[in-house]
C-alpha cells in the first residue's frame, strides 16, 4: 500500500521532470544558441519564431493545467490512504492516475521534440541571414552594414564614459592598376590577400571590415598614437611580403588614416578625418600612415617610398 509520503513523492518528481525537460528544450534553443537576434531577420521568419513561441507557450500551460490537476487528485488519493484500512481500491486509482502522467509527459516530451527540430531548422536559417547580411562575400571579413551598426554602438558608449577607440581607413596602393593590368580575377585575389593578412595581423582589433572596393576600416582600442604605430608596423609588415598572383610575384602595400574621437555627436566627423589622413598618405607618396589629431593630419615614421603624385 502507497502511503501519504511516497504518493507526495512521486507526484513531486513527475512535475519536477516535465518542468526540467521544459525549461532544457527552451532554454537550449531559444537563449543559448542565439541570444541576440539583432535587426537582421526577416519578418517571415520572425512570425514563424513568434507562432513557435505561442505554442510552445500554450503546451507549457496545457500540460502545466494537468499537472495541477493530477496532483490535486494525489492529494485526495493519498488523503484516502490514510483514512482507509485495506487502501486497496485508492492504490488501484493511484497506479492508474500515474500511468495517465506518463502517458500525458510522454506526449509532451513528443510534442517538445518536434518543436525543438523546427527550432534547430529556423535557428541554422536565422544565422545564415545573419551572416550573409554581415559578411562581405568575397574576403570573408565584416561588410560596410556591420563597420557602420558597430561604429554607432561604440561611439555612443564612448560618450556615456565607456571604451575609447581609434578608426582607421586603409586603401590598397595603385588597386586600379593590378586590376587594368592583370584582370579582376587578380584583383580578388589580392584583396583575399590583403584581407587574410589584416585577420591574422590584427587580431586583437575590435573589428576588421571591408568598407568599399580596395578600402577597409578597422575599429581599434586607443590611444589614437599608440593606434597609429601599430597600424605602421603592419603597413611596414606586409610591404615585405610577395604575393603570387597570376604566376606573377608583386609587392602589395597600404595607405592608412586615423582618427579618433573627441566632442563628437555621430560618427560622421570621425570618419571624415580618418579619410582626411588616408588622402594626406595617398597624396604623399602612398605606402605611409598618417592619423588627424582633430587639428592637422601627422605623418607616422619615416616614409620608405619617395613621394609621388596619387
């Protein structure tokens, strides 16, 4: 005979189990696999995650009702128990009642199933969206969309006190020139190049972007001095390199302006004196760094190449 104790028991560990398995199956899918969805996915698809919500909410409260009420029904069974000498008729309801629990978690835990898979299937769909509209599709690095949300983000944290940051614009030298002389073929294939190199050599930086043709901008941690150096030790870095293209071995180099900034409202005027510094080291000779203090554009190190017209 079951008494008060064990039906209590067991009562409290068929609720304890369908809330587990509740709590696992939404927890994994919706808060651990994308905890930020951001603005990149698509009304369709963000309905369809909405409906899969609703429902799963509403089995959640279905089951959750059951639940309830089978545990009412416990109470009174085990009530039943303890006023009853032979208990056997009570014990006959109680294996029954609990066979109806497992039978209603089993079809809970099938439900719970499906939706997970739909889940996984809509979560994959949501990150390709997310990467496609954030990815530029040739180098692989962040695109002009992702440069600009990050760039808004940081400067609106700057000015609430938050972390100090440096913007700088680079150009591939003479890209016009590979691509006149040696095909568009090979002008991608110097632009995955350059791309590859500023990955591994700039690892640490907030973020590595393509901004627009044979132009990337990178995001870096201040201060905009210690940015700039850095920035030139690279430039000097890949100026050693030779790169093969088109069974032809070349030397590709990069012009870069800085900025950081100051008493600013957006981050228009941020950007307008990085490419006040990127055209000072286009127009001196290419191949240099300059950064703009907010005054003046100011050359980084000793120049290598002799000055040329841009």
């Amino acid at each position: 005979m079951l008494d008060g104790f064990t039906l209590t028991l067991l009562a409290g560990l068929v609720i304890a189990l369908l809330l587990v398995l509740i709590g696992y199956l939404l927890g994994k899918q919706i808060f651990g696999r994308h905890a930020s969805l951001e603005n990149a996915i698509p009304q369709a698809d963000q309905e369809r995650m909405i409906q899969l919500l609703t429902e799963l909410g509403t089995w959640t409260n279905e089951y959750s009702g059951n639940v309830s009420q089978y545990q009412h029904k416990l109470g009174e069974l085990s009530a039943e128990v303890r006023q009853s000498s032979s208990g056997a008729q009570a014990e006959n309801r109680v294996f029954l009642l609990l066979q109806q629990i497992m039978q209603s978690n089993e079809t809970l835990k099938a439900r719970l199933d499906a939706a997970e898979r739909q889940l996984e299937k809509q979560t994959l769909q949501i990150q390709c969206y997310l990467t496609e509209a954030r990815t530029d599709t040739l180098t692989g690095l962040f695109n002009r969309r992702a440069f600009d949300q990050r760039l808004e983000e940081m400067l609106v944290g700057y000015k609430k006190g938050g972390r100090a940051f440096v913007v700088a614009l680079m150009d591939i030298d003479r890209f016009k020139t590979i691509n006149d002389t040696l095909g568009h073929q090979a002008g991608d294939e110097v632009l995955k190049y350059v791309s590859a190199f500023l990955r591994i050599h700039l690892d640490q930086a907030i973020m590595v972007s393509r901004f627009g043709g044979e132009e990337f901008a990178v995001i870096l941690d201040g201060p905009l001095r210690v940015s700039a150096n850095r920035m030139n030790e690279i430039r000097r870095a890949l100026e050693r390199e030779t790169f093969e293209v088109e069974q032809k071995s070349m030397k590709v180099t990069i012009s870069v302006g800085l900025a950081e900034p100051q008493q600013d409202l957006a981050v228009g005027p941020i950007l307008r004196r990085a490419d006040e510094a990127l055209y000072s080291a286009k127009n001196t000779g290419r191949n240099r760094v300059y950064f703009h203090d907010g005054k003046d554009s100011t050359l980084v190190g000793a120049p290598e190449l002799a000055p040329s017209k841009r």
